[in-house]
C-alpha cells in the first residue's frame, strides 16, 4: 500500500530496520551519510536501492529537513553507486517514489537505481 509521506518518521520501517541491522540485506555501498543495498524483488538486470542514513520519510521531507552535508553525501554516493556498477557509460534510470500517486511502500527515502538492461520508456503511456 503506498503510503502518507506527510506522517512523521516511523522507526518501525523496513528500510529503519536495514540500518539498524536487525534484518538482512544484500549490501553494496555505505558512508557516513548512505547505504546501498540490492532490492529484493529486481525490476530490472540492476536494481540497486540507495538511502540516506537520516530519518527522512520521502525525498519531500529529505529535500526540505537535511543537512547540506547530508544530501550532498547522499547525491554522491547514488553517483558512486552508479560508477561501481559500471553503469555510466551504457546509462541507467533513477527513480524516487514518492506519496500515493508515487507509489511509494516504504516510508524511508529511498532511491532505486535501475540498469543493466534498455530501460525503455519513462513512465507507462496512458
Ligand atoms: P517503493 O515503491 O519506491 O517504496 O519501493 C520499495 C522497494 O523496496 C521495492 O522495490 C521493494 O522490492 C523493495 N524492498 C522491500 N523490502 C525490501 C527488503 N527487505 N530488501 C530489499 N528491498 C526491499
């Protein structure tokens, strides 16, 4: 179900959970400020999820709440995610749910990472 990104943070959530290590993930990237991991149910060839390690709800909250330090450290490690995957040079998609009309299921930023593959079009066509 996707969810309110105007609630407060819930440290309940999946992703929370990620960081604070009480339940697994498949790791490939952490810093100060970001953690990657791949998303359990790929989209695509590449399907890397990156979060930032703060308790932001969406990208609304990230955008308007974090450190300049956070989000620059947050940007660069999606682009160094990238890089590692080799992934520059033929392209890949990033994508940030956001809301309801977003879809977005989990109710900590995160953005997906998506190559490997053509990607095709941008969104479904009406
Ligand atoms: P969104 O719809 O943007 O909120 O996307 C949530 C993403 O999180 C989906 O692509 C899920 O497959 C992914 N996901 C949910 N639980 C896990 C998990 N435990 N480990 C990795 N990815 C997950």
């Amino acid at each position: 179900m996707p969810i309110d990104p105007t609630l407060p943070y819930d440290d309940a959530n999946i992703f929370a959970k990620i960081l604070r290590g009480e339940i697994p993930s498949n790791a490939v990237y952490e810093d100060d400020h970001a953690f990657a991991f791949e998303d359990i149910n790929p989209q695509a060839e590449i399907h890397t999820l990156v979060i930032p390690k703060g308790r932001y709800v969406s990208w609304d909250d990230f955008s308007a709440k974090a450190s300049d330090a956070e989000i620059a450290g947050f940007i660069r490690a999606v682009g160094e995610v990238a890089r590692a995957k080799g992934l520059v040079e033929p392209g890949y998609r990033l994508m940030a749910n956001i809301g309801v009309h977003g879809h977005q299921e989990v109710p900590h930023l995160h953005v997906h990472i998506f190559g490997g593959q053509p990607l095709g079009p941008m969104i479904c066509r009406k």
